[in-house]
C-alpha cells in the first residue's frame, strides 16, 4: 500500500504590492455593495411615495364618489317627497273640485 503525501509550500506566490490608497478588490466590492444598497433604499422611499400619493388620490375620488352618490340619494329622496305631496295635493284639489260640483249641482238643480 503506498501512501501519499500532501505538503504545502511555504513559499507565496508574488504578487504585486498595491499603491498606498487604492483599496482592496474586497473593500471596492464592500463599497460597491454600499451604493448599490443607497440605490435601492432610494427606490424604495422613491415608490413608498409614488404608493402613498396613489393612496391618497385613490381616497380622495372615493370619498368624493361617496358624497356624490349621497348627494344623489337624498336628491332622489326628496323628489320622491315632494311628488307624493304633490299627489296628495292633487287629490286633495281633484276631491275639493268634486265637492264644488256636487254643491252646484244641487244648488242649480
């Protein structure tokens, strides 16, 4: 049975040393990942507003589509109020003119 044998180099491969203030590949990714975040929570507030403004208008013609068709209700109402008391009157009248006739009659006759 033979055996292997795993062993490492103590030796690191050359790399070029980076220039004083230029960042690292994973700090430019950490900072690249901030602006993107600033990014996307800008949006987010940007929609929040765009939702909140439709809310509102939404709100608004509903509220003003429920005070029309009250409106609307209590015009109906009322115009069947005054066509019954209209009614009312005119029977009345109708039942007077009759009344007037009948006197007359019986007068002239």
């Amino acid at each position: 049975m033979s055996s292997t044998r795993c062993w490492t180099s103590s030796v690191r491969p050359r790399t070029r040393p980076r220039p004083r203030g230029t960042p690292s590949v994973i700090e430019a990714l950490e900072q690249q990942q901030q602006v993107v975040l600033g990014l996307q929570a800008l949006e987010l507030e940007e929609l929040e507003n765009v939702c909140q403004c439709a809310w509102a208008q939404a709100t608004a013609t509903y509220n003003q589509a429920q005070r029309q068709e009250e409106e609307e209700q209590w015009w109906e109402a009322e115009w069947a109020a005054q066509s019954q008391a209209a009614a009312r009157e005119g029977l009345a009248l109708e039942e007077l003119e009759s009344r007037i006739r009948r006197g007359l009659r019986r007068v002239l006759d």
